[in-house]
C-alpha cells in the first residue's frame, strides 16, 4: 500500500515521501492520525505541484540544517556517571541526556531526533542528530566513569569486633554441662535395655 507522509515518521520516512507500507498499518494507524494520505494518482499530482512551489523553502530549510550540522560536529559533550568498580555505570545516557547537554549548549534539538545506542560503560561514543533527511551530524560524547568509594575497611573491622565476644566463651560452658544430663537421660535407656 502506498501513502504519502504528511509529517515525518521515525523509521519510515519524512514529510511527502510516498512509502510502501503494510494495508494494516496504513489503514489503522497512518491514516486515522493523520501521518499520510492514500498515494492515489490525483495525490501524487497535488503533491508534485505542491513539491514545486516548495522547493526554494525546501532549499533553505537544507542550507540550514547543513549550517546547523556544521556547527554540532565541532561540538563535543562529557558525561560524569557513577560506575561500579568493573567500569559498568549506573544507569545509562541516552537521548535525552544529549539533548539537555545540547540545549545547555544553546542548541534546541529534539532528542526524538537523536539516533544513540543506550551506552552503559564508561567510553567514547558518537551520537548522530538527524536534522534533514539528506543532514546528519555527528556529535561525539566521552562518558567518564566516577568509581563509588568502597566501604570494604569499615566492614572489616566490624568482624574483629565480634571476635572478643566473652558471652559466647562463657556460652560453651554452660552447653558442656548440658552434655552430662544428656548422657544420664540416655543411660538409663541403656540399662533398660540390658534388662530385656
């Protein structure tokens, strides 16, 4: 099924491209909210003058986009992210952290915009920002890991507290003296015995 985008679609393509799409997903999700229109033949008409009367618009919003991309590939962000000791962060930094960094930066962008892989370890990583469908810059962001004190000494000397414990020497005492009670109790079972 053919359908002309009348907004961009992530994934699928952008405003007044004609796509080929699935019957169910054009007549049930596209169409009904408004993302694209059947591709029939008067469309495509209506679009291609439509498309021509744009064109210098279209040009401009390219040139700024470009200008715009230009501008973020000198760009370059780092992140301070608590990590555990094996270098593996807490959490993760997505498009929404490159955006507000941007944004900080003075660049309004979109993070729906922002194509990144969820980075989970300290590193450099490069994030893209699809501003035009033929635009594309490339941000280059360093994640710098922030290792979590270890509170290994504190717990050691926990343990040599415990050690000196006297109720615990004064404990097996008492169960020794348990133990010649048991042996009587058991004595006399013996004897019954003997006695059969």
């Amino acid at each position: 099924m053919e359908i002309i985008l009348k907004e961009d679609v992530i994934g699928l393509g952008y405003k007044n491209d004609i796509v080929n799409v699935k019957p169910g997903y054009g007549r049930n999700y596209l169409i009904p909210t408004g993302k694209g229109i059947i591709a029939s033949e008067s469309a495509k008409k209506i679009l291609a003058e439509e498309l021509k009367q744009k064109a210098v618009k279209l040009a401009k919003i390219k040139a700024d986009a470009e200008a715009l991309a230009e501008k973020l590939n000198a760009v370059s962000l780092t992140f301070n992210a608590k990590a555990s000791s094996t270098g593996v962060i807490y959490g993760s930094i997505g498009s929404l952290q490159i955006a507000d960094e941007l944004q900080k930066l003075g660049f309004d962008i979109d993070r729906k915009i922002i194509a990144i892989k969820d980075v989970k370890a300290a590193g450099e990583y490069v994030a893209t920002v699809k501003l035009h469908k033929e635009v594309a810059a490339q941000v280059p962001f360093t994640v710098i890991a922030e290792m979590e004190k270890v509170e290994a000494p504190a717990q050691e000397e926990a343990p040599a507290e415990r050690k000196p414990r006297k109720p615990r020497r004064e404990e097996a005492p008492a169960a020794a003296e348990e133990d010649p009670v048991a042996e009587e109790a058991e004595a006399p079972a013996e004897e019954e015995k003997t006695e059969e």
